[in-house]
C-alpha cells in the first residue's frame, strides 16, 4: 500500500520519476505490483505508474519479460493522453529490443495498436513512436514497409513539424532495407 501511496502522489517531474524507477529496480519483487497498478485503467493514477514502466522499458527491457503479455493485452485499452504517450514509448522499446524475444501474438498486438495510433487521432509522440517501432517490423515484414509509407504519405501535408521530422527519418529507414 505504501508503494502504491508513493506512485499516486508522484508527478512528472524527473526526478520523482527516477526515483521510483530506482526504488522498483532495488526491489524487483515490486514489479507485479506497478505493472498492476499501471494496467489497472480504471484507477485514476494509472498513467503515473505508466511512466515508470516506460523507463524501465527504456532502461532495463528484459525486466518486463514477465510482464510483456499482460502490457500487450491492455495497450489498446489506454485512453489517458499521458498513458498512451508512455506506451506507445514501451511499445517501441519491447519491439525494438535486442535483449528480448516477443512472441508473434505479442508483435501482433504491438503492430496492431502502433498502426491504431498511427491513423488514429492521438498526438505527434505515440504517433511517432509508432512509426519507429513500425519501422522495426517493416524490416521482415514487406506489407508493413508499404502501409506505413501510404499513412505518411496520406497524412504528412496535415501533420505538426514534430510528426514530419520523424516521418522523414522513418522514410529513409524504411528505403534502405
């Protein structure tokens, strides 16, 4: 209870967010407890503990491998612009990880809900983060390579300078494999 306390009276700031990145990575056996609380989406601070699970994703990936199915299961679901934003940073990191191996179920919800963001109306963040990770999976898999290069195409002209960027970066990832 005491750990759930903390995250709820977290905020954004850095400092407060690494700090319970690094109490969680002291305690591993607190794990199944935040991955609890940030897929618990009816609990109105699950985006908080999203934003540690972010940065373990980024920081240590293989610290979720127990977790990867129960993430991929709820990531659809998020409807917090903060959630999202954080898991669509963990749906990057989970695909583009060298240090795990997802399941093909798991790839396929990750794409699934990357190309969701992607058409959808979320922000430039989980949009881009989509198409990074999109762009990993377009490496094997030729339909994605030509799905994302038509949804940039489609959307470029109407998108924020943040969203260009990252489309012109994926673009080039994309044409060279």
């Amino acid at each position: 209870m005491i750990f759930f306390n903390r995250i709820a009276v977290s905020n954004a700031s850095t400092n407060c967010r690494n700090g319970i990145r690094d109490y969680v990575l002291k305690n591993p056996n607190l794990l199944p407890e935040l991955i609890q609380f940030g897929t618990d989406l009816p609990n109105k601070n699950h985006y908080k503990a999203v934003w540690i699970i972010e940065m373990l994703a980024e920081h240590n990936t293989k610290i979720l491998i127990p977790f990867i199915d129960t993430i991929c299961e709820t990531i659809s679901h998020y409807k917090h612009e903060s959630a999202i934003r954080g898991m669509s940073r963990v749906a990057y990191f989970l695909s583009t990880s060298k240090a795990i191996t997802l399941t093909e179920n798991q790839k396929e919800k990750l794409i699934e809900i990357c190309l969701d963001w992607l058409i959808g109306d979320a922000k430039v963040a989980p949009k881009a983060y989509a198409m990074y990770a999109l762009s990993h999976y377009a490496q094997k898999k030729d339909w994605i390579k030509e799905e994302l290069r038509n949804i940039i195409d489609k959307d470029y002209l109407t998108q924020s300078a943040g969203y260009k960027a990252a489309a012109r970066e994926v673009l080039k990832q994309i044409n060279r494999h």
